[in-house]
C-alpha cells in the first residue's frame, strides 16, 4: 500500500448536499477528489521531482502510464513547449522532458529525434536561445508563438514517446528576433512539407479560405489556408490581445478565462473565421499562466465536452428546486476547489495553497478517459497489452477481481490523423463494471 499523505487523509462526502440542497455528491466525487491529489502527488513528485511513479499512489493505471500525473495546467504535456518556450534552462520539467519526451540524454546535449529542427540544434542549444529571446522578444512575440502553439495541435499524441513534442515547429523558434522570422519558419516547413499539426487532442481548426483577399490581401491563395492563418491572421490576433492585456492592466481590473475567450472568440466572429473554442480556451489557460496580473488564474475556465461530462458525473440531484446542467457543473466544481484545496496544505512559502477552477477542468478532462480505463496502443506501451493488464479492480462489494487478458478488453478503436487505429484498453472486469481501481 503505498503511503499518500494527501489521500490517507481524504474524508468521503458521498450523500453530502450542496447547492442549497439542490445536489448531493456520489461515490465518484470521491473517486474525482482521489485521482485529483493522485494526478498532484505524481506532479510534485514524479514530474516535478525524481521519485519513481511505481508504488506512489497505489493505483496501476496511474504509476504505469503518463496519461494522468498533472494537475496544473502548465506541467501538463500539452504545455511542455510552453515551458520551454518562458522557462528556458529554469524548465522544471527539462529533466522529464530530455529523458522521456524524447531520445536524448538527461544534459540535453543530443539531438532531437522526435523534433523536426531547420538547425543541427541540441535540446540545450534550444533552451539556450529561448533564455537569449527574453531580452528580444515583446510580450506580443510571445503571444503569437502560443497561438501558433495552440491553433496546430499543442504538440499531443498521447503516446509516451513524444506527446508534448509530436509535430511541433515551436523549437525551431529558438533563434528567431520575433514575429517575423517565427512566420520565416511556417513557410519554410511548408514549402519543405515538414508536419507541423496533430489532431490527437482535437480537429484541426476550419481555417478561412486561401482566396479570402480580404484577410490574405495579395497572398490569397498562394499557400495553405492553415499557413495563410497563421502568418497573416495570427500577428493581428496576438496585437489585439496585447492590447487587450494592456487595458486589464492599465484598469486593474482582470479579465477571467470566459472574458478572454470570448474576446479572442469574437474577434474572429467578426471577420468571418469560425471561433476556436478548444484552441483559444487553451490558449486564455496560457495567458493566465503566464500573465496572471492581467488574466485571473483563480478564474473559472471554459468546461469542454470531456470535462463538462465528468463534473455532470459526481453529483446527482435532489429534486429541491430547478438546476441546469451547466449550473450543476459550475457547483460541482466549486464543491471540488473547496475540498482540493482542504488537503493541499500550504504552498512552497508557506502561505496556504488554493486549487483553482481551470485545474479542475485539465483533471476531469483527464478523469473521463481515466473513467473509461483507456491507454493508446503504442510501442512504449506494449508492456501493458503483453501482460494482459494485471489490474485489480474494487467492485461496489468490495469483492476484488482482475482483468483476465487484452482479448477481453479490447474497447473499440478510433480514427486520427496521428494515431492510425488505435486501440483502446478498457481496465475493468467482465460485466463491465465501471470500478474504482484501488
């Protein structure tokens, strides 16, 4: 039984009544709140630190993928970039990311293999650069390479080998002045027709047309519409969002996660290009990540189709009163901040540590392929089909069983642009029991 101090101390609340009495928590409030300080434990300690995962929170799923070790929105793997791109050499996950995310040693000394670099660059000689640019680039620069970053995929395959990292151009940035030589290198991975989007984490957004004059000017329909977005539409949108940071700072007054989605929302709205939803919702979680003085970090995020699922899933109505689904959401997740924040303790000053909403909606988006027992079929998971799942699973009886072998737990499969019939591992027993797994 491996020792965790944060969910040894978890105090269940199922039938607990919230809202005004108008919900009640269920059993998976209390599965959520333990995977919610499993996934903090696996980050402080595994990402973040040097611990193994095996035995760290006593859940197989867990320690033996790295689907579902984060809970900050910055460390998770979709951001690993983003760490790279503001932290340079003070990356905190530099030591995670040369040792696992590619095929290079712990100094970053080696090339990059899963990386298409324009340059012979190493991983250091990358670091290096992004800690040179803080002196060259304005915030404007770095607004436009989170949205370059967002917009082709945020670098997700969900496979151990490169996920953070798969078709990626953001590296190659590293010895660019600004804006300029960033679109300099779009166009030189089209024109070399090097990959630079993946669609593992979602579709690819709908670009505008390349014949639409009135956005490309006297570029239309020279090259891909995805280019065309990105080397003349992108500057402006990341002009009018430093301006629009400039203005919550200048007030004082901060814009929260909603307000600055649908700023960025709207302003595509208005010129004709659809909205981007789950693109700019990543990318408002980046801008308060990174400016927090002028987005509210303690804000509520948007609650996307994966997350909105599993918060509708922990809680059950009580028949008092009227409660819409996303109402019942927006307390739910309240509810969850409360009780994280209870077993969290104090931060590394000292000072009490506060869980916030947008890490309530990365975990949930987590929980929901954790819910359905799920691992992409891969190389570096070949272990984990070859040895039939040993997976111990608690029944509502608390009877324990364990899964008999990959032939019955095959889920069903999926299409994508990156992973080509993918299989899903379904982690339960027979009848399909959707279990805790202890």
């Amino acid at each position: 039984m491996a020792n965790n101090k944060y969910t040894d101390n978890i105090i269940l609340h199922e039938g607990t009544e919230f809202a005004d009495g108008k919900l009640a928590t269920n059993k998976w409030f209390d599965d959520f709140l333990r995977f919610h300080v499993n996934s903090r434990v696996l980050q402080l300690d595994c990402v973040l630190g040097t611990d193994n995962y095996h035995g760290k929170v006593d859940d197989w799923v867990m320690e033996n993928t790295f689907l579902y070790d984060t809970v900050d929105t910055k460390y998770m793997d979709a951001s690993n970039v983003v760490q790279d791109l503001f932290e340079g050499n003070n990356n905190p996950k530099k030591r995670w990311a040369s040792g696992r995310n590619r095929k290079c040693d712990p100094t970053g000394k080696s090339k990059f293999d899963y990386v298409n670099l324009l340059t012979d660059a190493t991983y250091q000689d990358v670091l290096d650069g992004f800690d040179h640019n803080k002196s060259l680039w304005s915030r404007k620069d770095y607004i436009y390479a989170l949205i370059v970053h967002r917009i082709t995929g945020s670098a997700s395959s969900y496979l151990p080998h490169d996920h953070g990292y798969r078709n990626t151009l953001i590296p190659n940035f590293y010895n660019c002045k600004g804006i300029h030589d960033m679109k300099g290198v779009i166009r030189n991975f089209e024109s070399r027709k090097l990959p630079m989007y993946t669609s593992a984490a979602c579709q690819i957004p709908g670009f505008p047309k390349p014949w639409r004059e009135d956005l490309y000017r006297e570029h239309a329909g020279t090259a891909k519409a995805g280019t065309l977005f990105l080397t003349h539409v992108a500057p402006n949108l990341a002009e009018a969002i430093d301006n629009k940071l400039v203005e919550a700072e200048d007030t004082g007054k901060m814009l929260t996660h909603h307000e600055m989605l649908d700023f960025m929302a709207a302003w595509n709205w208005d010129k004709g290009i659809k909205r981007f939803w789950f693109q700019y919702h990543l990318l408002a979680v980046d801008l308060s990540d990174q400016y927090p003085h002028a987005v509210d970090p303690h804000s509520e995020s948007h609650w996307g189709k994966s997350s909105s699922w599993a918060l509708d899933l922990l809680a059950d109505r009580t028949g008092v009163g009227r409660m819409s689904r996303m109402q019942k959401i927006h307390a739910t997740s309240a509810l969850m901040t409360e009780k994280v924040t209870e077993l969290m303790g104090t931060d590394s000053n000292g000072m009490p540590a506060h869980a916030r909403h947008k890490w309530n909606e990365s975990v949930a988006c987590n929980y929901q392929k954790y819910f359905h027992r799920w691992i992409p079929e891969s190389e570096g998971y070949a272990f984990l089909h070859d040895i039939g799942h040993p997976t111990k699973v608690s029944t509502e009886d608390g009877l324990l069983c364990e899964t008999p072998g990959k032939d019955k737990n095959i889920l069903h499969r999926i299409d994508s642009n990156v992973v080509k019939k993918t299989v899903l591992i379904e982690f339960g027993c027979d009848d399909g029991f959707e279990g805790i797994i202890k």
